[in-house]
C-alpha cells in the first residue's frame, strides 16, 4: 500500500511538472496510446499533441483532447479538453474542459469547465464554470452558472443549485438546498436546517434562519435571526384566554410566534402554549395591519400528561390594526378561533370559555367549535 501511494504520488508530480512547462505549438493526432509517460507512442512529446483518441493503460499526459481519454489510473492534459473523460483514479486538465469528466477520485480543472464533471471525492476547478458538478465535494474558486451536487459544495457565486450537506457561496447563489447554507449575499433562496446570510434580500426556509443585515429578505422557520430585523414582546386579551404573553422574531414581513397564556374554566386553571406565524402591511409610517396565526395547546387543570386521545386545540386567526407610539404599539382587532377538543368538563365538551359558536360538529369522540372573537393588547418593540 505504502508503494502505491508512492507511486501515485511520482505520477502527479511528473504531471505538475510536465503541465508547468512553457505551452508549445500543438498538432492534432488521431490517436495516442501510454503505458505511463513518457512510455508512449508520442513519448516525451506527448504534450506537443492535441489527440481524438488517447488511451492511457496507467497514467499519460497529453497536449489535449478533441474526443475521448481514457485511462487506467490518470489522464493529464496540458491545454483544453474538448469530448469525454475517463480515468479510474484521477483527471487533471489545465485547460478548459467542454463535455463529461469522470474520475473514480477527482477531477482538476485550471480553467473551468461547461458540461458534466463527476468524482468520487472531489471536483476542484479554478474558473468560472457552466454545467453540473457532482462528487461528494465540490470547490469552484469562481463563479457557477449550473448545479453542485455533493455533501459539501464551495463556489464564489452560483448561478442555479447548490444541493448537499453543506453549501458555502463566498458572494451570491440563487438556489441552496442542504443541512447547512452559507452565502455572504442573499438574493435567492436557502432551504435546510441552518440557514446563514451576512447579507438578507432573498428567502430562506428552515429550522434556523439568520440574516446579517436588512429586513429585505424573508425567514421562514422556527429561529429566525435578523440584524435589523422585528423583535417585540406583547401582553394581550381575548374572549377565551384571559392573559396572553407573545414574543415574536423576524421580520416585519414575516416572523414566528412563541405564545402562552393563562385563564381559568369552571373554577380550574387554564394554560395555553403555541407556536405560529404572522406579518404585517404598513397603512402609515405609525399604523399597521397584521395577521397572525397560531395553535395552542390548552392544558386543563394542571393536566399536562395527555396523549392524542386529549386533544385540545385552539387555532385562531388574529386581524389587528396597530398603532405605534416610539416602541409602544396599541392593537386590537377580530379572530376566527377554530377549537378542536377531546376533552370533556361534567359530561360537556371544551375547556375554555365559548362565547357562542358560528359552528359546532361532533364526531368520533371529537368536537368542533367555530366562532368570531376579539383580541387587544400592547407591543414593545425590542
């Protein structure tokens, strides 16, 4: 094994080296067969050689391509590659490579590619590229019109798909799907786990959102972070829950809703705790128009150990107008709350206070309740 690695080493620094030399004039050749270089039908001018066919049985380094390459270890070519690649361990191109690129462990491309390269472990090419990337990683040291497949991709600016475990884009991307998306400048979109721009303007999707700089762009998830972004704390009231404690993050336009709140029914206490989304539509420079949305979970009499069979749910859709003194804004507007329950109080359906009902049904152990309420309260923006 030791031997091997050795050998495979002395095959990549012949290759640098023969690659590093001053570029001749080149001829075109039909074809060209390598054992190992210089060990080949061009021998120690193979570079001088632009070829249509080039076998290569372990290793051989060639002027360049304009058809097909394959080789049983490594393929080396001192200019462009134009056509299909093939090598079992390793492609290493100091040109621009147009066509399909398949290395068993990686591809190398000085000036870019248009086209398809796939590795086994890693892509890496230094100039702006078009085309598709696929390995389990991807580094591209300029910019990307096309799509990096792989666990972990790296590009300086992507036009198109970033899709794997970890994306990292040094300036801009458009699209970014993974656990974990990293761009400096959020114009596009980010989908995954973990979300992180140093710069908002686009959207992203996750479990954890944060955005740098700017309420330009949109959070939606569970955490969202924005440096300039919407933070406030509210108490409120409404028919059913007496006290409502809410803290919201995000921003203006969209933000998450962590809410709990405390009432009382038939002489028991009542808790409420819930999880929603809302946003606002600025009317003036002092007044807003926000929709929020939530579910909450009541708890009834310090019943906090139920299963699916205790359900009791109250969802409610609050409309508020808002007016806004300083960091003080004042609210209050109508709520369709729609509360779904198992729970029964001396043979009777529900936990909280109904003031009436637009609409009830009941079946399977489960009931229904519809109705229009109100909610108010005050806002201090953080």
């Amino acid at each position: 094994m030791k031997k091997i690695s050795i050998i495979f080493v002395m095959m990549v620094f012949s290759a640098f080296q023969a690659i590093a030399q001053e570029e001749p004039v080149k001829e075109k050749k039909g074809v060209q067969v390598s054992f190992g270089y210089p060990v080949g039908s061009a021998g120690r001018n193979s570079t001088d050689y632009i070829n249509n066919f080039s076998f290569n049985i372990l290793y051989g380094i060639n002027g360049g391509l304009n058809g097909a390459e394959i080789g049983g270890l490594m393929n080396v070519n001192d200019g462009n590659v134009n056509g299909f690649q093939m090598a079992g361990l390793m492609n290493m191109n100091s040109g621009r490579v147009k066509g399909a690129t398949i290395a068993g462990l990686s591809n190398i491309s000085r000036k870019g590619y248009s086209g398809v390269v796939v590795a086994g472990v890693l892509n890496y090419t230094q100039e702006a590229s078009t085309g598709l990337g696929f390995s389990p990683a991807n580094i591209l040291t300029d910019s990307l019109t096309g799509a990096q497949i792989g666990m972990f991709n790296y590009a300086d600016r992507v036009k198109g798909l970033q899709f794997g475990a970890f994306n990292y884009v040094r300036n801009s991307a458009e699209v970014q799907i993974g656990h974990l998306n990293y761009t400096r400048e959020e114009n596009g979109v980010q989908v995954g786990l973990f979300n992180l721009a140093r710069k908002g303007g686009g959207v992203q999707v996750g479990l954890f959102n944060y955005q740098g700089e700017g309420e330009d762009g949109t959070s939606i998830g569970l955490f969202n972070i924005v440096k300039d972004g919407y933070y406030a704390l509210e108490v409120s009231a409404n028919e059913s829950i007496f006290a409502n404690l809410a803290y919201k993050m995000g921003t203006e336009k969209f933000y998450t809703i962590f809410t709990a709140g405390y009432s009382s029914y038939n002489s028991k206490p009542v808790y409420s705790t819930g999880l929603g989304f809302g946003g606002m539509v600025k009317l003036a420079e002092n007044q807003r128009l926000a929709i929020d949305a939530t579910a909450n979970n009541v708890v009834y009499d310090n019943n906090w150990d139920t299963d699916d069979d205790g359900i009791n749910l109250l969802n409610k859709l609050d409309l508020s107008y808002r007016y806004r003194l300083g960091k003080f804004s004042a609210f209050a507007g109508p709520s369709l709350n729609v509360y779904v329950t198992r729970q029964k109080v001396d043979g009777r359906y529900g936990t909280i206070n109904i003031p009436y009902t637009l609409n009830d049904h009941e079946s399977d152990h489960t009931k229904v309740f519809m109705w229009v309420g109100f909610n108010a309260g005050l806002s201090l923006r953080l």
